[in-house]
C-alpha cells in the first residue's frame, strides 16, 4: 500500500505548529514547492522573512541529511560561495514535528531575472575548488533514494515496473563503484541544476544544499547533460554551460553510467507522487517505457 500522501494540508498543519504567530495580522505563508520538502515562503511586516522546509516524513537518517545541510550552509559562506544561510528563528534546528522535521532559512530578495546554465556553471566552478570542509561529507548516495520513492508509490505503480527500476538501480550502483572521474573528486553540490540557483540583486546564490556530497565532481556535470537529453534543454544552453565551466561531461567515458543511475532515481522520484495524482503516474510511465525500450530521445517533462 502506497503511504499517506503529503499533501499541502498536511504540510500547511506542521506549518502552523512551527511557526506560531502565523495568521497575526500581516502574517502570511506562500507555498514555494511540495516535493521531497514542503517550502514555504513566511511573509511577516515587522522581522525579516522567512522560508521554512518541512520534510516529507522523518527518521534519524534524515535528521543527520538535514542538520548536515545546515552546517555545509553555514561553512560554504565562510567559503566565500554564495549561499542561502539558515535563520536564527530558532537556536536548535532542525525540528521535529510528529512525522516531519522542520528547519528555517533566511528569505532570499526577489530574483531580478530567471536563473541560466552560465550562473550555475560559476557556482559549481566556485563549489568544486574548495577544500574538504573540518566535518565528514557522505559520498552522493544517487540510488539511496529509490527503495523509499517506490514504497510511497505502493501499489499505484506496475510492481513489474517497480522490480525494473530495483533491478537498474542495483546494475548501475555496482557500475558506478568502479568510475574513475576525469576530474579530482570532491566537494558538490549534488543536484545541479538552474532552478537551484537564485540571481538576486547581489548575483547568483547557490540553493537546496541538501545532497550536498563528496564525490565524483562529473555528479554534478551529468544533471545538465541529462537535461539536454531528456527534458529539452536548448542546445545553445548546454553548451553556455560548458563554455563556463570549461569542459563537457559527455568526453568522459563514465558519463553514461551517471546518467543511467540518475534516470533511474528519477524515475523513482516521480513514482512517490503517483498515488491520487494521475498526470505523475503518466509520466512515471512514460519514463519507466522509455527505459525498458532503450530510447534516449523520449522527452521526459518536469514534476
């Protein structure tokens, strides 16, 4: 059986216990994204605002994930890397309410434009020189995710689909235990994308530091060449891309085993969200036919 959805009801109620003085006069919450986080947007008129992340659910694997993501905040700043900082809303984070675990950040000005690859491409340049920070980083743990994403899928999805994408994320974790990168190994950012860039008035700002890892730096690199692929990003784009970080992924010859295994995670990914939603269990099929059939060139559209 698939798990009690996280709803934005559900999350708006941890919400209400998280922040207390929402609904005072003037005080109001935007939901920003639900996803494997609820954010929300806190709007205050008297006190800096605020942006709390509610996690889908909690155990103390993801308490560890989430107070590690506030210390590799705090340290990036001291490294000169832009970033979104936690916010002293509470002295002791991250919280926990019931099933969730609750965490406050700093509300970051309004973007003057959209984010683009060039932007992203700077801040990994920036994120991949620095040194190994005085606390242990884990290794970009891709596939860990699967096994929980298809448990919240429960029966909504084909259990054969669901034994192929088992079956594909152990082929290619083994696959990837043996990569020798073309680049040093080191700190990344995890899931590099431009919508985990915010270009506010002062430049770009590095977000969502949750996967922030050791590892293999070609991780970060593969997520766009995916998206050029998959999800239709414009040729011209990509190469921006690689014209500021100064090398394309797609020369290395390990690029097609991290895109295999971020396909994979990403077919389980959207598989979470299948129950009571049909346009997620669409595409998770879509993606899932793709694979079996060996077609790279199947569009596969954000959730």
């Amino acid at each position: 059986m698939a798990e009690t959805a996280f709803t934005e009801e559900r999350a708006r109620a941890v919400l209400a216990a998280a922040v207390p003085h929402l609904g005072d006069e003037g005080v109001t919450a935007r939901l920003l994204a639900l996803g494997e986080n609820a954010v929300f947007a806190v709007d205050r008129p008297d006190r800096p605002d605020l942006v709390v992340r509610i996690s889908r659910d909690a155990d103390e694997e993801t308490w560890s994930r989430v107070a590690r993501e506030l210390r590799v905040a705090v340290w990036l700043a001291t490294q000169g890397l832009p970033t979104v900082q936690p916010a002293p809303y509470s002295a002791d984070q991250p919280l926990w309410f019931g099933n969730h675990l609750v965490t406050y950040w700093e509300q970051l000005p309004p973007p003057v434009r959209p984010a683009g690859p060039r932007d992203l491409a700077g801040l990994l340049l920036m994120a991949h020189s620095v040194a190994p920070p005085p606390f242990e980083l884990p290794r970009r743990d891709l596939l860990g995710g699967v096994e929980r994403w298809l448990r919240r899928a429960g029966d909504a999805v084909d259990p054969a689909d669901a034994a192929y994408l088992r079956a594909r994320r152990d082929d290619f974790a083994a696959a990837a235990a043996e990569l020798t990168g073309h680049l040093p190994p080191g700190p990344i950012h995890g899931d590099a994308l431009p919508r985990n860039v915010h270009v506010g008035p002062e430049g770009p700002v590095l977000v969502d530091l949750e996967t922030f890892s050791s590892d293999l730096r070609e991780h970060d690199l593969v997520v766009m060449a995916l998206s050029l692929d998959r999800y239709g990003l414009d040729p011209a784009a990509y190469d921006d891309f690689v014209a500021a970080y100064g090398w394309d992924v797609r020369e290395w010859d390990g690029c097609a085993v991290l895109r295999g295994a971020r396909e994979t995670a990403s077919c389980a990914w959207v598989a979470q969200h299948a129950p009571g939603n049909p346009a997620a269990l669409t595409e998770f099929r879509r993606r899932v036919a793709s694979l079996r059939e060996g077609d790279p060139t199947v569009r596969w559209y954000p959730f």
